[in-house]
C-alpha cells in the first residue's frame, strides 16, 4: 500500500483528509478541542493495552482533562484528531506537538488505534505534524519510545532520526523539521 499523503480538503488549514483508506473508509485530520475530551478517552479505552504503553511508557488508559486541557493549548500544544470520513464522533488516532524546554523543539505523541495500525496513517500523521512543527516555530520533532515500538523507530529513522540514544527499555529520537 502506498504511503498516504495528508492534504488540506477545506479552506481551514487544521482540516486535512489522508489519502489513506481502512476497510475502504477515508480519514480526515483536524485540530483537537476540549470537546474532543471524552472521544479521545473512549479511544484510549478501545486500544491495547501495548499500544497505550508504546505511547506513553505507561498503561494509561484515559487522560485527565488538567492533560487534555495542555495539549490544547496552542501557545504550547498542537493536537491534532483523525476520524473516519463517514463517522466523525470515533476518533482514531491523536497526534501532539508539545513545545519542550529545549528552543525550538517539540515532543511529538502519536496513538492510533490497533485495526487502523500497519496501514500509513501513523506514517502519515508523523509527517503531517512536521510540517505544521515548522509554523509552530521548531526546528526539531523529538521523541521518547519503547526500545521495541519498531512502528515509530522505523518512521523515525525514515524521517532521518539520529541514531537513537538508549535509556534502559526507552530510546530517545531527534529530527529536523526544516
């Protein structure tokens, strides 16, 4: 399957539409609210119990609304939200930008939902958020991992990651957006 692009399908830049389809079903990005709260915790709720640990080292299976709350935050945070085309209530998949303490950098966190996994959206996603990484003022995407989330070290490496710095079960990943 080729690797999906994400454009823009309205006049509002936050909308995006991928070209990727799952079941034959489109998928359309657009930027989170805090009415997107409970959503994104019922999709928590659907994932594994692994996918939830590839994002946050953790076996999170909601967020608190103080952390939904930052991520939408658009001084510090770009959330992003992807949904089926024809159901717009299921949300499956959430990708973030959060500015670090490091000058120009953002930690980017991405969880898509497992039957929508090993088809390019994640893919997809991660390339969106790069580019919006450049107008939210970065010049590096970094990311904190499983040793074992092979799906985000092989984005990674293909977006030109360095070669990753190990910490025990977590590697450490940085590319530029520019």
């Amino acid at each position: 399957m080729p690797t999906p692009v994400l454009t823009t399908t309205t006049t509002q830049p936050a909308v995006v539409s991928s070209g990727l389809t799952h079941a034959g079903t489109q998928t359309v990005t657009r930027a989170a609210t805090l009415d997107d709260f409970g959503a994104v915790n019922a999709l928590h709720e659907r994932c594994s119990l692994a996918t939830r640990f590839s994002r946050y080292q953790a076996a999170r299976r909601t967020l608190r609304l103080a952390e939904f709350q930052h991520l939408t935050r658009p001084d510090r945070s770009l959330t992003w939200v992807t949904y089926p085309e024809d159901d717009p209530h299921r949300i499956v998949a959430t990708t973030n930008l959060v500015r670090t303490t490091e000058a120009g950098e953002a930690e980017l966190g991405i969880m898509v939902e497992d039957p929508w996994q090993s088809r390019g959206l994640g893919t997809a996603l991660v390339q969106y958020a790069r580019t919006q990484a450049r107008t939210f003022g970065c010049s590096s995407m970094a990311v904190m991992t499983g040793s074992d989330n092979v799906r985000m070290l092989k984005i990674m490496r293909a977006l030109g990651a360095a070669p990753p710095a190990i910490h025990s079960s977590t590697v450490d990943l940085t590319v530029p957006v520019g």
